[in-house]
C-alpha cells in the first residue's frame, strides 16, 4: 500500500491558496472556480489530484518538452494549446528549445518535479503533451508511442483486441509496451527505445508496425491514414510519432465532462478496464493502492531495428513505402500524394473513348522477356486529424 500523500499545506484562504508541493510555494488562483460542471469539481481539485499523483505524472513529462492544453475557465469554457513557455515561468522550471516541421522554433517548459505540474494547472492547463523526447536531445525521440484509435462502429473492446495483438507484435521485434487508457475510447502503448533514432526513422517503424497489425487482423486493425478508408476498424495512428505530434500524458485530466483521467494500466488489467470509471477521484485512491504501475518503464531501453527491418522488407518484397503526413508538415521526400482518394478520383481526367469504327489493334511482336528495369507486372499550432 502506497497511502495517499500528505495534502499540501494551505495559507491565504481568501481568494487565493498557497500551497506546499515538494517543498516549493504554489499559489493557486480562484480555487473555487468550477472547471467540471457536471461533477462540481474546481480548480482545487485538478490541482490536488495532480499533487496526489505528482510522482507518476513527473515520471511521464520528466525533461520532456511539454504543451499545455488549457482551459482557463473550466472545460465548458475557452480553450488554447499553449506550446511556447509562458511567461513569468518560475526560475525552477527548465525549458527546452525545439524546432517545429515548419523550421520555427519555441521554448517549452520541461516539468521536473510535482511543484511544475502543480503550477501550469493553476494557468488552467488540464491535460499536459509530452514530446517523446528529452531536453537534453530533441531531435531523437526515446518512446515509440502507438495509438489504438477506436473509429465509428467501433470501441474500447475492439482496441483492447488489437492491443493483445499488438503486444504480439512488438515482442517479436523484441519490445515490450507499457498500456494506458487514452482518456476515451482508446489506448495507448508507449515503448521505451534508445535515442537513437530520428522522428522519421521511428514513424517508419511505428508505420510497419501498423501494417503488421493489420495484416494479422485486416478486418479489425487500419494504417489507412483518410477517414474515408478506415471503416469500422481501430485506427493505429502512425502520425502521432511525426515531430510535433504528442499524446497526452499518463495521468493527464482529459477535457470531458466527468474529468476522465489517462490511467496506467497492467496488461493483465485491460480486459476488465472501464475507461470511464478512471476520474480525478477514482484515481487518487487507486494511486494510494497501486502507486504508479509504470514505474518501472524508464528503467528499459529497447532497439527499433526489429521494426526497421519489417519496414525494408514491406518497401523491398511489397513495394510498400511512405504513408501520408498531416495536411501541416511540409512535403516529406518519399511520401505519397497527400490528396484524399475520393477526390483524386473526382479530378482525374475522364478515359478517352476509343472510335467504334477504329481498326483493332495490332499484337506487338514479342521479341524476348522484359528488360531487368522495365516496370512489367502487376504548426506549430496542433491541428485536427483528417
């Protein structure tokens, strides 16, 4: 048994609190304002729940370029994704300098400590985005992150499923994944790797990944990146490893009505998970019980090239090659036309019609097999998924 901390030391009730974290003075503003309608919780209480579980969503943003998602007055209010440090940032929070796809560039916080992610709740920040990566190297990230996303006709037992399958699949290319709920319907599978690689060598395995996925279960796993091609199938997102793509926290509070939570979970759990039933109260007394049941997870460093090598095999022996970016990112070298295929068929030129009083055409004498080359044969700003 864990027990739940100790709660902060309050002073200055009027208007205003001031609280103990960790031995840093956080003052916390307004603290009766309601954030959750539904469920009367305030912003005392997004901030307490973060001081509760301090230590495990440290764990998950320590050193990590992280956005803000605020809502400043409650989640029925005004919302922003604040990527930029904010201003009047304590001395004792770091930043980190990362480079957008857009080739501009920003300071992001980087929490180290409870106190940090105390602070930015207080700004109205409820859900934190981590980068995959660590301020002291933001050009190779050290998680490879899959994202199980429930599409319409589909749901949360659909995404545990491939979630089992998945995990197959990484433990063939010698990985082991750490599962969450994503807040909502779906899951997420973060894995640590060396950082070694660049965002595009790791969404190139995240890529192969999906396709072995799908391959197994083809009528329940997708790597289509267009909507219309999807279906009633769990979509594994691939673009969420792009440089700038980031998935919110564990731990972190998600923007619905009944303050759901991203909750760490044991494999042996997502069977009988209820993704709802993980909130800013239920998820207190879990940590008091479980502590953080990742806790372990920095503690591996696995290698891509198991995935790497599925991802030269599906371009060698399958012709499969690069998968389309988000509508932001500038044109990747390699990647496909960016265009959705309903529309590409739509703007394609209309077939010649042949004359009906054309003589047949004459068979081309053959005069030897096919030359060896022929081709014979068969923002920074977060944007909206298509």
């Amino acid at each position: 048994m864990h027990g739940i901390p100790a709660p902060p030391t309050l002073t200055g009730m009027t208007g205003a609190v001031e609280l103990d974290v960790g031995g840093r003075t956080v003052r916390v503003s307004n603290p009766d304002k309601i954030y959750f309608p539904e469920r009367g919780y305030t912003k005392m209480d997004v901030v307490r729940y973060y001081v509760v579980v301090g230590d495990g969503i440290t764990r998950a943003l320590r050193d990590r370029p992280t956005t803000l998602e605020r809502y400043p007055d409650g989640v029925t209010g005004e919302s922003f994704f604040q990527k930029r440090a904010p201003r009047y940032l304590p001395e004792w929070i770091p930043t980190a300098h990362i480079t957008f796809p857009s080739g501009r560039s920003a300071d992001e916080l980087c929490p180290t400590e409870p106190a940090a992610v105390a602070w930015a709740a207080n700004l109205g920040a409820v859900t934190f985005h981590p980068w995959p990566v660590r301020r002291g190297d933001t050009d190779h990230p050290d998680e490879l992150r899959i994202d199980l996303d429930p599409q319409p006709g589909t749901d949360y037992a659909d995404a545990v499923r491939a979630a089992h399958e998945l995990r197959d699949v990484l433990d063939g290319a010698g990985l082991r994944g750490w599962p969450k709920t994503s807040g909502g319907r779906g899951l997420h599978v973060f894995v640590p790797i060396e950082p070694r690689w660049t965002f595009t060598q790791v969404r190139r395995a995240a890529i192969a990944c999906g396709r072995q996925l799908e391959r197994r279960m083809p009528d329940h796993v997708t790597v289509r990146w267009w909507k219309e091609e999807r279906g009633a199938r769990i979509f594994v997102d691939y673009n969420q490893t792009a440089r700038d793509r980031t998935i919110a926290s564990a731990y972190s509070v998600r923007p619905r009505p009944h303050a759901p939570v991203s909750a760490p979970l044991r494999w042996e759990e997502i069977d009988e998970a209820v993704p709802e039933d993980f909130d800013i109260v239920s998820m207190r007394t879990r940590y008091a019980e479980a502590g953080d049941v990742h806790a372990d997870m920095d503690d591996h460093r696995f290698s891509l090239e198991g995935l790497l090598e599925l991802a030269r095999r599906d371009e060698s022996e399958h012709g499969l090659g690069d998968l389309p970016y988000p509508p932001e990112y500038p044109k990747m070298p390699g990647e496909p036309k960016r265009v959705q295929p309903s529309r590409a068929k739509k703007d394609a030129p209309p077939k010649r019609a042949e004359k009906k009083d054309a003589p047949p055409k004459r068979a081309e004498k053959k005069t030897g097999p096919a030359s060896a080359n022929g081709r014979g044969g068969s923002g920074e700003e977060r944007r909206q998924r298509p």
